[in-house]
C-alpha cells in the first residue's frame, strides 16, 4: 500500500524542524529591504525543511509526499512580486533547491502539491483569475526547479468549487485553463468536491474535464462520500481512475463523527479495488496517522 504524508510532519515539528510563513500584512509593515530579508530567510528554512521532510518520508517508509503550498509566502502577491532569484540570499535558496532534488531523485518518492484552495478557475473576477494563474505558475516552476516531470507523474491538484449549471461553469473554467503555462497545464488534475450542490462530482468531472481537455481526476474518498451521487464508491473509484496515464495520486481520509472535517486517525483502510495508487492521507495525524494505516494494513495481512 502506497501511503503519502502531506506537507507537515508533526514528528520532525517536535525536533524543531518547522515551516514559516509571512503575511502581506506583515511584509508591508517593513521596509522593503528589511521585508525581503525577513521573507528570504524563511523561504530558506522552509525549502531546507522540505528536504528533511523527503528524506524523513523514505526512512520511514512513505511513498509519496504533497509538498507544502505555502513554500515561498506572499512572493506571488501583486505588491511584492518577486522573483526567488531577486532575494537578498538567492545564492544558498538555489542551492537548497538543488539538495530537494536530489533528496527527490535519491528517495524516488511521489511528489505533488494542492495550492492553495483559494485558487480558481471560474471566478467572474479577473485579479483572481491572475492571482490563480500566477500562484500555479509558481508551483510549476518550482516543480521544474526540484526536477519533477512535466507531465501527470507530479500532479498539482485543484478543486472546481463554484456551484451552479455545470455547463456555463465548464465554460469558464476551460476558458482560463487553456490560458495557463505549458508546465501548468501539463500537470493539472481536478478534484471531487462536496459542493452544497454537488455540482463537481466525479461524473461531472468526467463528462466536461476528461472528456473535453483530458484532466485526469483525483479521487477523494470523504469528499466522495459526501456527494451522493447514487453510485458505489467502487465505481467511482474506477471512474476516476481510468482517466490517468501513470499511477494516479487519490486523497484519503475519513470524517469526524459523520462530517466533513478531517478526523486525526484512520478506522480503516482505503480500498484500492485492486488497483496501483498512491494515496495522500489526509488525517489530521499526519505521519503518525500513516504509521496508524500501515499498522492497520500488517495486521490485515497476517491472518
């Protein structure tokens, strides 16, 4: 069973191996040199704790990693917009670059990446058609930075939340999704999502996504759960699987007492259906939860 930690190790947090962020507010607050030191020093440290988590994930014996979205903060807002190579220290943040893809290449492990859900493709305001496209940009080109492919095998995953007549939201989503860089495009895959109004499940994501611009689909078993679509999670799984040319990433989790939120620790096992995937476990115990499922799974197996 592939099993992936996304983004935190709760395990290297108590060693002190943290990531940091930085608001706009906090940025605009400094003066500019000093706001660009500040921020540069923790893109740093997150990048160098990015590596340490790769490396943490092989030992202890993750296939698959979801890199933070929140790796470099604030650089891609309109007020700052900065490159990584117009930071003050440029120098050692390329080169921590060059040791995450090392610690890529050497461990073999799945990488990918959700930004941020405040991405989207199908807002009737332009700055935050920018803002996505911009903030995908900057995924991808990391993605090229770390050495990742630029194709499927490193997925960046995104929801379609706008509700409403799935159609005229296609429309625009398909609209702004051709306008996206090669290294974008390339890479982008849709997510189930338990809209109020269930607009974004996988048949619908089917029907328009696959159908029409060839996006594989992420398979997401709570949010599948949640959207009712009269189907057995069997053959939505399958559905969502054959939209993929390589092992798909799927999402995992279960929902505190019958609800959307995120429980800390697993019950069970995500069903493969026989299949090769890696799953992104999404429990709130992030790697202790994983070490939970792989427990779960010996003992499974030993009878």
């Amino acid at each position: 069973m592939r099993l992936g930690l996304c983004c935190i190790s709760l395990r290297l947090q108590e060693e002190g191996h943290k990531f940091q962020t930085m608001t706009f507010s906090r940025f605009s607050a400094l003066p500019r040199q000093q706001a660009l030191e500040v921020l540069s020093a923790r893109i740093l440290n997150n990048f160098l704790v990015t590596e340490k988590v790769i490396r943490y994930c092989k030992a202890s014996g993750f296939s698959s990693y979801r890199l933070s979205s929140d790796l470099t903060p604030v650089i891609n807002h309109p007020s700052v917009d900065v490159k990584l190579q117009d930071l003050p220290n440029a120098a050692a943040i390329f080169e921590s670059l060059s040791s995450i893809a090392n610690a890529v290449k050497e461990t073999g492990l799945k990488i990918s990446a959700h930004p941020s859900e405040y991405i989207s493709l199908t807002s009737p305001k332009e700055e935050v058609i920018a803002n996505s496209t911009r903030d995908l940009a900057s995924h991808a080109e990391l993605f090229d930075l770390i050495g990742l492919p630029q194709s499927y095998e490193a997925p960046l995953n995104i929801h379609i939340r706008k509700d409403g007549n799935p159609e005229e939201i296609f429309e625009e989503f398909s609209k702004n999704y051709c306008e996206l860089p090669d290294g974008v495009k390339k890479r982008l895959v849709v997510e189930v999502n338990d809209n109020k109004n269930g607009t974004w499940h996988i048949p619908n994501l089917y029907k328009f996504c696959y159908k029409k611009l060839n996006i594989p689909i992420t398979f997401d078993s709570l949010h599948n759960k949640l959207c009712n679509t009269g189907s057995s999670e069997k053959e939505m799984f399958e559905m969502a699987y054959s939209t993929w040319n390589t092992i798909p990433v799927f999402h995992y989790s279960e929902g505190e007492n019958g609800t959307k939120k995120h429980a800390d620790y697993p019950t069970e096992l995500p069903n493969d259906y026989g299949k090769d995937v890696y799953w992104d476990v999404e429990l709130k115990g992030k790697c202790f939860a994983i070490m939970k499922l792989k427990d779960l799974f010996s003992k499974k197996n030993s009878f």
